[in-house]
C-alpha cells in the first residue's frame, strides 16, 4: 500500500511505524502538519491508500479525511476524547488505559473505531513521556498494525464508538499544587505534564515549570525550601518528604532564559547561594531510593554494570565527565564483562542543545559539549581490560548513537529507532568516522549519513550496526542483557574478545587522534562559522518552532539529499 502518515512532529512513535511499516514492504512517506492548504496539496500530491496519523495535534482538514481513508491513533481507550488524555490519566492514577485509532471526521476523537488496545499503569505516577515511549507507543504499533490490515480487507467497517463528552485540555489551574502538599500528590502532579507543558510553581524566588521529579530523603526544611543540590538537580521540601527536581523552564517571559528547559541548577544560578551540594547518604547502596544518582555502577561477579540515564538523552559536558570518571572506575575494576546500559526513554540524543542555546556563548559552550563527550567515547574504543557491551535500552539519535558504536557489542532492545547521522547543521564527532565504517563498511556508512532516516533495531542488527536485539520490554530485557553478560564473561570468551580487540587497534596505521582532528575541525568551522546553519537550526529545535514545510527525503517518492562533501572513507596516514 501507498501509506503516508500525517504528522505534527515526526517523533519516536511516527519514526517506529514509518521503520514498521516499509520493513512490511508498503511505500510509506510522511507530510508535516505545516498548514491546512499545505495538508490538501501534500495529501493530493501523494496520493495514498491510506493515511494514517500517529501523532498529530491538528485537525485534519476536511478535503483530506473526506477523499482519503484518514485514521487518528488517539492515546485513550475507547470513548476518551480530548487533547490532555495522558495527562488526565497520570493525575487521576487510572490502573487501566490505553490506545485507540479512529477515523478522521468533523468532530475530534469521536468517529468510528478501527482498533483498540488497553494496558495496566503502575500505582507510582509514571512520566508522561515514558508512558508515551513505552505502554503507549507499544499499543499504538499493535494498533498501526492492525488498521493497516483491516484497510485492505474490502468488506470491513469500522465500529461506530461510544457516545462520550470529550475531556477538556489540562490547564495550570488543574495542574496546581502547594509545597506543603503529600510528596506523592505533587509527584503526580509533575508527572503527569512531564515533557510538556510542566507544571508552574516557584523556587528560591523564580517563576519556572517543573519537570523531571524524582522523591528524595527529608532534610529537615520547610516546604517549597531549597534543601541542597546535586549533578544539576535541586531538592526541594514537601509537606511529608522531598522532592528532586532535575529541570526547570522559567516562567517569567522577561527571564534571559525564559522558554528553554534546564538543568534545575543552571536556571537557578546565584539563587542556589547558600544551599549545600549533597552527598550521598553514607552507606548507600546505587539503587538507594531518595538518592539523586544520573550514573550507577555495580558489580555482580564477572560482570560490571554501569547505567547512566540523562533526562532526554541530553548529554551536556557535566554528563559527559561523570559518566567519563565513572567508565574509568569500572574499567579499573578485575571483571570480566562491562555492560554500558542507557536509560529506558532514551540511551543517548548527544550534546545538550538547550544547554548550549542558554548559554552567553553558544559557540564555546558546543565545543566544549563535543569534547567532553568525545571522551567517554575513546574511553569505550580503547577499552581492553573488559569486554564492552553497549546497551541501547532506549532509543538514540545523532552522537547518541555513536558514542556506543566503539563497544564490542551493541545490544539494542527490540522496538527502539536509532536516528545515525548528524543534523543540526553539525557534521558531527564522537569519533563515528572511525566507528560506523567498521561496523556498517565505508559505503552504508555513508549512506546513513547522507540519507538521515530513521533506522529500526531489527534493520540495525541486519546491517551490522548493532549486533544482537533482546525482547522489548524493560525487565524481559534487563534479564536478556544479563544472560548475555553472563555467557560473555567465560573466562575463556572474554580473553579472546579482549585480545581481538587489541590487536585490532594495535593494527591500526592511522591514530585515533587523527580522527578526532578532523572531525573537530569540520565541527570548528560549524560552531564558531555557522556554515550550515547551526545557529537556526538550534534554535528552532530548542523553541520547538514549527516547521515550514516537510524534508523531500521524507515524502512519498522524496528527493535524496546531496551527499556530504567529506566522506566517511578511513583517513590515511599523515605522512601520505
């Protein structure tokens, strides 16, 4: 089928069923939501049998779902209409939810159901984002895949849906809360408007929107208090405990920074004077809850674990040095095995665009963002006193994904995309001229790059650029990973790895200093000459501004892109 899926952003739900449905073999293409005479022409020039939107904030137009077959995946059961589903869900602590797709008519959300999937949510508030990323998107691809079947069956209709009054949209009226509040009722409350919009409130004085909230151990202060600090979180008192807040967005429209999501101690600054950085509780074992911990290593025998989880996978230098100092400690220790484990949401997106926007020198701040993360990733290529497995728990895009590719094995859990080239205006490090050639060949390599498309972990196993995928998910794949460790730490295996892997660099005529040179000076020109446009191109990610019209590389029968003037090809030797 000619299916075209009609989005307001093409994000990880849209990426995984444009990946799903060509690897199905149906030609498949995507149409930003950029304005309404802009759908009709896009939907006209495409021509599909069917479309399908699995996510999109904009009404369909009503020349589009009256001439083509239009169906909305909507993230609510049956019945459940309105623009806040999730957030209502999450506030309310609903057990049961799920995903529906419907088709498009006047009234939103209300027309006839072609698929319908539920699932159990936890007791503890789960982020609007992970629940997105996770139960949500996994019953809207069960969904995607079952209208797609149902399309080319000629004698099926839809059922018509039940009669409901759609909910209205979440406010900050609904989101409101007061410090003095039970921990668990304004954990809900952040949760449910994590990613956006947050919810509005006030610290040390500062109107902000607050996101990323994690309990945390007492420490004695009054409620809504700045108790200490920590890895660029603030702890804040509640009425019955503390809260850790990682990010922060100030409210105030006349804020420098107003409207950019940050570390919470980065917005705040000189308001933190006077509030002590924390320690960890002594004795603390790394999964301590109330602890504040973005990196975690243990050890099970042969076998060290190391997990970091950066909000969004956004890596800004301080990232980059504690996860630096913490794969130091792990390759010091007498294990065998090595397992780099990313967060569930996301396992890296690389440097830290917000962080770099904020800052008086964007420039400066990019440079210095690309040379620490660079770090860690000559620490994981020259690593040989482990075997490194590099496990992708969680989707990845541009440096994200190459800051594991220099890893023994790259394990990546089932369902997750990986997005392996640069955009932005970057061309882009981490050291991926020397890795992705030797995972993917010089050609593929550059393929990747030059094409920017998504990529599935099953098309990623098929083209070298992961080497096994485990089940889809979290704790099926927690203990996947594990045998996986534990089968690789044989003493035997594990020596023969390790002595494959130096010899190979050992062979190497070309250092991998020289790699790094050029990429960083191809990167030089880009942050500090603005070449390809890094500057907007930031810009508008970081504000999240619309988009004026859609890639010609993601319409049905898209143009490809000129390819990159420096290729992938391995540098020869400086002398030559």
């Amino acid at each position: 089928m000619r299916i075209l899926l009609l989005v307001t952003a093409f994000n990880g739900l849209s990426q995984r069923a444009w990946c799903a449905l060509r690897e199905a073999g149906h030609e498949v293409g995507v149409l930003l939501a950029t304005s309404e005479p802009d759908m009709i022409d896009g939907v006209r020039s495409a021509g599909p049998d069917l479309i399908i939107c699995p996510f999109l904030k904009d009404r369909v137009p009503q020349e589009v779902w009256q001439q083509w077959r239009t169906v909305i995946i909507h993230p609510g059961p049956a019945g459940d209409r309105g623009p806040s589903s999730l957030d209502w869900a999450i506030a309310d602590g609903a057990r049961t939810w799920g995903v529906t797709a419907l088709q498009a008519v006047e009234e939103m959300d209300a027309g006839p159901i072609w698929a319908t999937r539920t699932f159990s949510l936890p007791a503890t508030a789960p982020r609007k984002s992970s629940l997105y990323n996770g139960p949500v998107a996994d019953a809207a691809m069960e969904c995607i895949a079952e209208v797609v079947r149902k399309a080319q069956d000629p004698g099926f209709s839809p059922a018509e849906a039940p009669e409901a009054a759609p909910r209205p949209l979440m406010r900050q009226d609904d989101r409101a809360f007061d410090w003095g509040d039970a921990t668990e009722h304004i954990l809900r409350k952040i949760r449910a408007a994590d990613g956006a919009p947050g919810v509005r409130t006030e610290l040390g004085g500062l109107p902000v929107f607050a996101y990323d909230a994690l309990p945390g151990l007492p420490r004695g202060g009054r409620p809504g208090q700045l108790l200490s600090r920590r890895q660029g979180a603030v702890l804040v008192g509640t009425g019955d405990g503390a809260i850790w807040l990682g990010h922060l967005r100030a409210a105030d429209p006349g804020h420098g920074r107003a409207g950019i999501k940050l570390p919470a101690t980065t917005l705040l600054g000189t308001r933190l004077r006077g509030v002590p950085h924390s320690p960890l509780p002594p004795g603390s074992e790394p999964e301590h809850p109330g602890s504040y911990r973005q990196v975690r290593y243990r050890r099970n025998g042969a076998v060290g674990w190391l997990s970091f989880d950066f909000y969004n996978g956004a890596m800004a230098p301080g990232h980059s040095r504690r996860l630096l100092a913490a794969l130091r400690h792990a390759a010091g220790q007498d294990t065998e095995v090595l397992v780099l484990r990313g967060g569930t949401d996301a396992f890296s997106n690389g440097i830290h665009l917000n962080v770099i926007e904020a800052s008086p020198d964007p420039a400066s701040a990019a440079w210095a963002s690309i040379r620490a993360i660079n770090e860690v990733c000559r620490e994981i290529i020259m690593c040989t006193r482990q075997v490194v497995i590099a496990a992708y728990a969680g989707s990845a895009g541009a440096g994200g994904v190459m800051l594991g590719l220099g890893a023994d094995i790259v394990a990546a859990r089932d369902g997750i995309v990986l997005n392996p080239y640069y955009d932005m205006g970057l061309y882009g490090s981490e050291l991926h001229t020397f890795t992705l050639p030797r995972r993917v060949g010089a050609d593929r390599a550059q393929q990747l790059i030059d094409d920017k498309l998504p990529v599935s972990a099953g098309r990623a196993r098929s083209i070298g650029l992961v080497d096994e995928v485990g089940p889809r998910h979290p704790d099926a794949y927690g203990e996947w990973l594990a045998a996986l460790a534990d089968r690789e730490s044989d003493g035997r295996t594990a020596r023969n790895r390790r002595q494959g892997k130096a010899r190979r660099l050992a062979a190497e005529r070309v250092p991998l200093e020289v790699y790094e040179a050029r990429e960083l000076a191809e990167m030089s020109r880009d942050m500090y000459a603005d070449r390809s446009g890094f500057a907007a191109a930031r810009h508008t990610f970081v504000r999240k501004l619309k988009p004026s019209e859609t890639p010609d590389r993601l319409l049905l029968g898209g143009a490809k892109l000129r390819p990159r003037t420096t290729v992938l090809r391995p540098a020869v030797p400086v002398s030559a």
